[in-house]
C-alpha cells in the first residue's frame, strides 16, 4: 500500500533571525516513495548556518543557476548520519541531462564504494585509504575530487584520505549541474562544489579548519538553489564542534598540573 507522504517542503527562510525559517506544506497525497526524475520546483537561499533534516524516503536537490564547461571537480559536504558514509546509499551529479558522476556503496560490502565517471567505474575500499589527521567533530566532512586532464579521482573522509585512481580521462561535462542525494537519512550543510581539483591545502580548510575556497564556485551553500520532494526539514544547524565537557576539562587541568610539577623536580635536580 502506498504511503502517505509529505510531497513537496518549500521554505521561507530569513536569515537574519536565526531559528525564524517557516516550512510550507503542500497537501497531503498518496503516492509511492519519491521518483530521482520527478518534477521540482526550486527555492534560491542563503544556507549558511542551516541544514537539511532528512527522512527515509526523501530526496534533496541542489542546482547551479548558470552553464559550465567543467574539466575538474571538487565536491565537498557535511552529514550526520547514523549510516557509514555520507550517502549512503546514492549520490549522482548531471549536467543538462547528461549523467556525470555518481557514488553509492558496494552491495557486497558496507565499506566498498563505487565512484561512476562518464561511464567509467572504480571500487574504492574504506579500509584501505590512508590516516591523514585526526578529526573531532560532531559533522562527517567528505571530499571527491576528479581532474580531466589526468583522470585521477580521491576520495577524502575526514582525515582519511584514498589512493588516486584514474577514470573519465579527457570528458568535458557541460550545462547545468544538479547534485542529487537520494536514500540518504540524517542532517546535511555546507554543500559546496568547485570546478577545479582543490590543492590538499585547499581540503584540509574545508575538511579541518570548517572554512571555505570563496573562488570557483559551481554550487555554494551561501546561495544555493534547492529543492527537496519527501519529509525533509529546514532547520538550524548543528555547531562543528560542541563545547569541552566536565570530564574533558578535567583531564586538561591534571596535565596542566602534571607539566608543572615535573617542571619543577627538574629545577630541584639542576639545583644539586
């Protein structure tokens, strides 16, 4: 039996009062779970300071307003998932109408991704991409990254980061893009992508120091046109980082105390 479902969310959004968004409904219908291809109408906002809380069953569209001619990719998000990966389990980028890029997980594996690039296919293993820096946050930071000219793809998690692997050497993507997350569950922000592969530099801002390439922008939270069909909410968003708890602030104030004493037993030896 079909389920009833929120259809279409659409939000009016002032930026300026936080916590102020007010959420316009559509009437209830029947109908099964959302189509990728069905029909969206979209909303321009400033998104900064927001994210998206999404439900089974719902879909997310992010839309570039002007034409690209794109030889390089740099796409970059933030999720809260209970799920392990940031898309799980489909994620897919167009240009017009024409298939791009996709990623989802290995139906044989939860630690398997598959990264789709004009046709071309790799199988990157989550097990295997390298430690890089450590990352204490309550967001999951992910980067993909694909250069035309040499054809390497990466991926980065956090402060993992995989080996390059080459595909779509040579494709040229042009039109408008649209990024769509579809089966994905939990909160999304900071949804960027550049037409150009970010320097390491670059990522490590967006992936460690939470700030952001203002260049070269084909999607950009701060303007960023969207539109969502499913139970999908518009609220404010979580902080990147939580303040230090009691037992956190403790431990630093018995190093501190450490340091000091042993500073000391250093002096008393110097001394004899």
């Amino acid at each position: 039996m079909a389920r009833i479902l929120f259809f279409f969310c659409f939000f009016a959004l002032n930026t300026d009062r936080p916590g102020a968004a007010s959420i316009r409904l559509s009437a209830l219908v029947t109908t099964p779970s959302p189509s990728i291809t069905s029909a969206v109408a979209w909303e321009t906002r400033n998104l900064g300071g927001w994210m998206f809380s999404v439900m089974p069953g719902a879909v997310v569209r992010f839309h570039s307003v002007s034409l690209s001619n794109v030889t390089g990719i740099t796409l970059c998000l933030r999720a809260v998932t209970e799920k392990k990966w940031m898309i799980d389990d489909y994620l897919s980028l167009t240009f017009g109408k024409n298939p791009a890029l996709s990623i989802m997980r290995n139906d044989f594996s939860d630690y398997l991704y598959k990264l789709q690039v004009a046709g071309y296919q790799e199988t990157f293993n989550f097990y295997s991409m390298v430690p890089v820096q450590e990352v204490h946050s309550l967001w999951k930071s992910r980067c993909l990254t694909w250069d035309s000219g040499s054809g390497m793809a990466q991926l980065w998690f956090d402060g993992r980061m995989s080996v390059r692997k080459g595909l779509g050497r040579g494709t040229v993507f042009s039109g408008q893009a649209e990024l769509t997350m579809s089966e994905f569950e939990g909160q999304i922000s900071d949804v960027y992508m550049w037409n150009s592969v970010l320097s390491v530099r670059e990522l490590n801002r967006y992936l460690h120091g939470h700030s952001v390439l203002p260049r070269g922008h084909i999607l950009a939270w701060t303007q960023m046109e969207f539109g969502a069909s499913g139970y999908v909410v518009l609220q404010p968003a979580y902080p990147k980082r939580l303040p230090a708890g009691p037992a956190k602030h403790n431990k630093k104030k018995r190093m501190k105390l450490l340091k000091k004493r042993q500073r000391k037993e250093v002096t008393k030896r110097n001394n004899y």
